[in-house]
C-alpha cells in the first residue's frame, strides 16, 4: 500500500447494524439471566452469600480496567496528536464508555462492602491499632465520596470523548478535534490519581494492613495490556462479519501488537518491583501478604501468571510475523485477557480464603458472563447507529495510509 494513495471506504461496512441489535438483545438476556442465577446460587448458604461478593468484584474490577485502559488508549491518541490509531479509536470510545454501565453496577458492590473490607467492621477495627490509625481514610462516609468521584470523573471524560468525537461525524469542525486534544493532558492527570486511588480502595484495602505504593501502576497495566487485546480481537471479529475490511490493515494490527507487547514487559516489570522490594525490605505488615499467596494452591497461581501472564505472551509476540496475522495475534489477545482474569483472582480471591468448591467456580464464571453479557451489550448500543470509524477526523487519511517503518 502506498503511504500517499488516497483511500476510500465507499465499499466498507462502516455501522455495526443489524448485527448490532441483535447482539444488545441476546447478551443483554444472557447477562441478566446470568446475574440472576449466580444471585439465587448464592442465597443457598451464608458463606456462598459472601462468596458471592467476592467473585461480584472480581469480574466488576475486570471489565472496569477494560474500560479505564480504553479511556487511558482515548486520552493518549488525542493528547499525542496520533494519526495510526483513527480508525480504530471509535471502538475504544465505546468501550471507555461502558464506564458509566459500569457506575450503575458497582450498587453491587456497595451492597456487599461488610463481606469484602473488615476496615468497615466496627468490632475488628477496635481491636485492631493499625486500622485504628487508618481510620481518617478508611470509613465508608469517606470511601463512597472518593468512589463517587472516581465514576463522575471516567465517565464525564468517556462520554466527553464519545460525545465530541460524533459530533465530529456529523459537522467535520476540526475545532472540536483540538478541544479533545486540550482537554487530555489535565484529564490524563485526573486518570492517572482517580485510578490509582481506586485500586487502593477497590482491591488493596481488601487486606488494609498491606500497602504497595506502586499497586496502581500494577492495576493500570493489567487493565491496558487487557484492553489494547480486546480492542485487537474485536477488529478481528468485525473484519470477520464483514465490516471495516479496507480501514484496519495489517498496519493496525502491528501495532496493536507491538502495544501488547511492550504492555506485557511492563506489567512484568511493574509485577516484579513490587514483589523484589517488599521481599529485600522484608517488614512483615508488606511481606505477608505475598506470604499468603504463596502458600497452598495460591503459590501454584502466582507461578502460571510469571510464565503464562509474563513469559509465554512475551516470547510469543517477539515477532513481526505475529503481530501481523489475525489468527496468532488473536490467540495471544484471548490467551492475555484469560491471564488478565487470574491476575484479578489471584489478588483478590486468597482474602476470602483458601476454601474453594464447585459452587464457587459457579459464582466466578456466572459473574463473568453477567457482567460481561451487559457489557457486550452497552457497547452494542452505543454502537447502533454510529460509524465504527471516526468519519471527518482530520487524521483519518493518514491512518489509512499508515504504514509502519
């Protein structure tokens, strides 16, 4: 392809109608179905109540990095004036989106905040000096204030982002392509405090005598090596029924990969940072809870993440081959976001215990599929009657004809 021959798309399905509706429609009632009956399950017995919570938050946390690691990929292509990434930037923005999906079904979580943070109970904390101390931070007035800011925040920049970016569709002003770009960098500075305050109170304040100040940094990077695969399998899938044929070339998907591949290191980097220092400090209030996971079936986890979520992706997506073929590059965007899941569960699960039977993978996955079901289906309509690529983006040729070195 030359980088100066103009491209058109006049022979591209460019909208994701009828399938669209038809996909809102079934994953909306898989996803409901399937809430309900992982709901009822746990009403069986107390402890599958409780369980229940914790596999809620496990799926809850796992499609919002999804959708944070798009915000973050929106954010980025705007503030670095990106041309490559046009024509596959208005899927992000769906998913960035779902955010606001996702505000409503944290309720969920709220619902079951006794059974996930023993900060909250008040008989724990009085026997406990430690979070005595921590008080002044962890209590729910406090907790619901910061959580109502973290949704207010993603979302007004998800649905500015998706808003401004349509409008784009139907005016061409390029004003409101510089209006997204001016208003990434202090929203960049919001992502990054809102996100890693959320992962402190989300998932690390699970065990509130443990700290890592770097657990943020940990939860972004999952979350975005998670995103950019699922944005890879999507265009996939998309170029498989049909649509966006001529706009994503193997250009694309090269760089995709090489973003899957540059994201896997870091999390292995981030990953390994925090365990080599809080092993060479060796204070119990840090090691211990790397103590507990790596004790029992939990150490067996921790060792498939460092060659199945760092090593096996790493090796795999080395070549250039790979980054540019749709079936190899799809497997290691499945096989990422698989690891992606068992990273979640390995940092949140072992709070529960070590206890596990087969209604317990019953929760996990009937979660999963609940939350997932209406996921699928929020980006279905927000995706019914609006192109799949930003149409009158001033950069829309470039991305077309970009070609990689």
């Amino acid at each position: 392809m030359s980088a100066i021959e103009p491209i058109t798309l006049s022979e591209d399905q460019l909208q994701l109608h009828p399938l669209g509706r038809s996909l809102f429609r079934k994953a909306g009632i898989v996803g409901v179905v399937a809430l309900a009956f992982t709901f009822v399950v746990s009403l069986f017995t107390a402890d599958l109540r409780e369980r229940f919570f914790f596999s809620y938050l496990l799926n809850f946390t796992y499609f919002l990095s999804l959708s944070l690691g798009a915000l973050f990929f929106v954010a980025l292509q705007h503030l670095t004036r990106s041309g490559w990434s046009v024509v596959v930037r208005r899927l992000a923005e769906f998913i960035a989106a779902n955010v606001v999906l996702l505000a409503g079904l944290f309720v969920v979580v709220l619902l079951g905040l006794t059974h996930l943070y023993h900060w909250l109970d008040a008989e724990h904390v009085a026997q406990d000096s430690l979070l005595q101390h921590k008080q002044p931070y962890l209590n729910l007035p406090f907790f619901l204030i910061r959580c109502v800011f973290y949704f207010a925040v993603w979302s007004w920049l998800s649905r500015y982002y998706l808003t401004k970016s349509v409008e784009l569709d139907e005016s061409g002003d390029v004003n409101l392509t510089l209006r997204m770009e001016r208003i990434s960098a202090p929203g960049m500075i919001l992502y990054a405090l809102t996100v890693t305050f959320a992962a402190f109170d989300l998932l690390m304040s699970l065990d509130a005598h443990w700290f890592s100040t770097i657990f943020g940094v940990y939860y972004f990077t999952g979350g975005f090596v998670g995103f950019v695969s699922l944005l890879a399998l999507l265009a996939i899938l998309l170029q498989k029924s049909g649509r966006l044929r001529h706009a994503i070339t193997a250009e694309h998907y090269h760089d995709l990969g090489k973003l899957m591949f540059a994201f896997i290191f870091f999390w292995g980097y981030i990953a390994f940072s925090q365990f080599m220092l809080i092993w060479y400090a060796n204070i119990p209030e840090e090691t211990g809870w790397f103590f507990q996971r790596q004790s029992g079936g939990w150490g067996w986890i921790g060792l498939i993440l460092i060659f199945g979520h760092f090593i096996l992706p790493f090796l795999g997506l080395l070549s250039r081959y790979v980054k540019r073929r749709k079936k190899p590059l799809a497997f290691w965007a499945v096989w990422i976001l698989l690891m992606h899941w068992i990273d979640l569960y390995w940092l949140i699960l072992p709070e529960y215990g070590q206890e596990w039977f087969f209604f317990h993978s019953v929760l996990d996955i009937g979660c999963f599929i609940g939350i997932g079901g209406l996921f699928l289906a929020c980006a279905c309509y927000l995706a019914r009657d609006r192109a799949l690529i930003p149409l009158k983006d001033p950069r829309l040729q470039e991305s077309l004809t970009f070609e990689n070195a």
